[in-house]
C-alpha cells in the first residue's frame, strides 16, 4: 500500500470517529428526551370541585358573595370565635394591669396609661380603670372609627366592654369576709411575701432600696398586655387607645403594627413619666444596716432616685409588647416563597389562577442536579401571614411539593395587602 492510499485509509478513520462521536451525542440527547418523557403520569389539573374545598378559593368565594346563606352562617360563627378571644384578650389584659404592672407602678404605654396613671395618683379610682380607659377612647373612635373597617371598630368597642366586665369581676366581685377578687390575687400570687416599696420610718416614708420585685411585677405585666393586644390584632380587633391610631396608619402606609406602636409609645410614655414624676415623686431611699446581732437599723439615706426602677420597667414594657406583637402578629412581614415543581409546574399555575394570586411570580426552568430532569420551580414575594393557607392549599393539592420560605429585608415598590386587611 503506498503512502497515498495510508492518508486515505487514514482520514477514513478519522471521519468515521467523528460520525461515531456525533451519534453518540445524538443518542444521548434521544434518552435525554426520553428521560424526560419516561416520568410519572402527569397529574391532571384538579377539577373545580376539589379546588373549591381549599381555604384561598373558599376566602374569595366568601368576599365575592357575601349575602349567600352559607357564607354568612361561615362568617357569624367566626366572629362568634373572635368574639370569645376578644374577651379572653380583656381578661388577660386586666388581670396583667391589676395584678402586676399596679404593684411594680409600671405605666402602660399608649393610652391605657392614662387611667393606670390616674389609678396610681387616686387609688381610690381602680375600679374605674375600665370606664375611664372607656372615656379616654371615645375620642379616638369618633375620630378615627368610620375611616378604618367597620369591624375592626367593632372588635374594639367589644374588647372595651368586654374589660368594663372583667374589670367589675376583679375589683367588686367579693370572696369572703371584705375582700374581693383583687385581694385575694394579690395574697395568692405574691413574689417577694413581706416586701413593701415603701418603709415607714416614724413619720417619715422611705422608698425600699431592695426594687427587683417592682420589674418582676412589671415584666409579668408586660407580658400578659403584650398577649393581649396581640390576640385581640390577630382577631380582628384592637385594646384602643393608640392601637386604632396605628391601625390607620399600618393600613396606609403599609408598615408593621409593633413599629408603628413603639413610636407612638415612646411619645407618650416620656409625658406619662413626666407627669407621675411631679404628681408622685420618689422618696428618699432607705439605708439599711446591721448592728452585727441580726438586728436591722433602717437610716434614711438622703438621696432620692429620679430614674429608678418604675421607671426602667414602664421602657421595659414597651420592647415586650412589641416584640409580642411583631411575633405573634406579624403583619406585613414579607417573605420570598420557592415552590419546587418537579416536572410540571401546570398544578401551582392552576392554583394561582383560581385564587386570582395577587403578587408577582416567577416560573424557572432548571435541570435537577440528582435526576438530570427538566424541573420546575414558581418563585414569588408574599406576606408571612398569607403563606399559611396558601402553603396549606398547595400541600393539599400534592404532598410532595417542597416549599421553602426565607426572610425578606426589605422591598422597593407598592405591595398589595388586601387579604390581611381584610381579614
């Protein structure tokens, strides 16, 4: 063979490689094609009875037709159900007021540290706190009532009676031979047996230096308001006073209830504060000595403190209310929602399509790193409070569905929130 005919024989080969390289490929492509061919019978999107049964189709249906008997029976037994958790808010929040935050004298901030102010200036007025807290809001109401929902203004009228009720059962209701309810809470739930703020030393009244059980006091209170307020947010109501306040302007301008309340409060307890500081001073402080035999001798001071621990907690009281407020209610939280669809994303595109879903999504296309499947996921902004029942919703359609939710810090642009708000 000569040299000619080796290049020919030579290039043949080379030729043949490259045909066989590129069938290759081609059949690679073809399983690829057929793997994604080869998966599980795709589910047919669910018909309109079954998505009917969902909690965001039921929520549009109930908006869309208000006056269908059903629907009206659905919606008096869910206010029948706020209704009792708005009396569970006033007992709750009373029993923190009249308990507590009275005996560490922690002044609520927001309106409701008008009458507590006045109830620890005048003791004699603590059975009034209710009525006069009542007085206070009626402003409010009028003022800011008829431009806010119509059943929030409701809900807070109710938490208003609601507290006029429970307040009468604390401070009237009788248990024994002269004592009331009050008294016998005070003599049950008693951190510091013994322990008086103030110590009478002949004529003269001396503040006791020994103040850890004024922020106990002030801190359980604290926790019992902040409950409070945010059960009766989460149903549909408010306490009063400057919530109704912030309720107009989260709904305007679309900002967090607790941040919204924490400017208001800050105002309003430096008045208070200011207010009891020249209404009711604090008396020099006691110094207490041993002679060395176990006796104690009592001295007053003749140093008095201008901020002391009343008024540590009356600050303290409004990072717990907030902080329970913005945990267990949050608002306008917003989150970022991925929904991984596997090989068809038609079952979350028909669900958001019944729901008329009222933010922004996206659909990606991907290749899984597991399978090597075309995968789908539907990517969209949400807030915190709307992921319940849609997440819900889409675990009932498929169970299989993998769904992650992370933090969002901050967004640029309008936001619709009309499914809290109307809640």
């Amino acid at each position: 063979m000569n040299n000619n005919e080796k290049d020919t024989t030579k290039l043949e080969q080379v030729h043949n490689l490259e045909v066989s390289k590129e069938a290759i490929q081609e059949v690679k492509d073809m399983v690829f094609e057929a793997k994604n061919q080869i998966q599980e019978p795709k589910k047919e999107i669910l018909d309109e009875k079954s998505l009917d049964s969902l909690e965001m189709v039921r929520h549009n249906y109930e908006k869309d037709n208000p006056k269908n008997k059903e629907v009206r029976k659905r919606i008096a037994k869910l206010y029948a159900r706020r209704l009792v958790f708005i009396f569970l808010s006033a007992l709750v929040f009373n029993f923190g007021v009249q308990v507590f935050l009275n005996r560490g004298e922690t002044i609520p901030s927001g309106l409701s540290g008008a009458p507590l102010l006045i109830n620890l200036i005048a003791p004699s007025t603590k059975p009034y706190f209710a009525l006069i807290y009542l007085a206070f809001n009626l402003p409010l109401l009028l003022g800011f009532g008829f431009k806010i929902k119509k059943s929030f203004t409701l809900m807070t009228l109710a938490f208003m009676l609601f507290q006029i009720l429970t307040n009468l059962i604390l401070t009237s209701v009788p248990i024994g031979e002269n004592k009331i309810v009050l008294d016998w809470l005070h003599e049950h739930i008693n951190f510091a047996p013994g322990w008086t703020k103030e110590i009478k030393v002949g004529s003269v009244t001396l503040e006791n230096p020994n103040s850890w059980p004024i922020f106990a006091y002030g801190a359980i209170g604290s926790g019992c308001a902040g409950t409070a307020i945010a059960i009766a947010w989460k149903n549909g109501g408010s306490t009063g006073g400057t919530d109704i306040v912030a309720y107009y302007f989260s709904t305007k301008k679309q900002k967090s209830v607790g941040n919204i309340l924490s400017l208001i409060s800050i105002i309003m307890t430096i008045t208070f504060l200011i207010i009891f500081g020249f209404a009711q001073p604090h008396h020099n402080y006691a110094k207490i000595l041993t002679n060395g035999v176990g006796t104690q001798i009592i001295e007053d001071s003749g140093n008095r403190v201008f901020f002391g621990m009343r008024e540590f907690t009356t600050f303290f009281y409004i990072l717990v209310v907030n902080f329970l407020i913005n945990f267990i209610y949050p608002k306008y939280k917003k989150v970022a929602v991925e929904i991984s669809c596997g090989p068809s994303p038609d079952l979350v595109l028909a669900y958001f399509k019944k729901i008329n879903y009222w933010h922004g999504y996206t659909v990606v296309e991907g290749i899984s790193g597991y399978s090597g499947l075309k995968t789908y996921s539907v990517v969209t902004t949400m807030l915190l409070l709307e992921t319940r029942s849609i997440i819900r919703d889409l675990k009932t359609l498929d169970t299989k569905l993998w769904i992650s939710v992370k933090p969002v810090i901050g967004i640029s642009g309008s936001f619709i929130t009309k499914y809290v708000d109307e809640k």
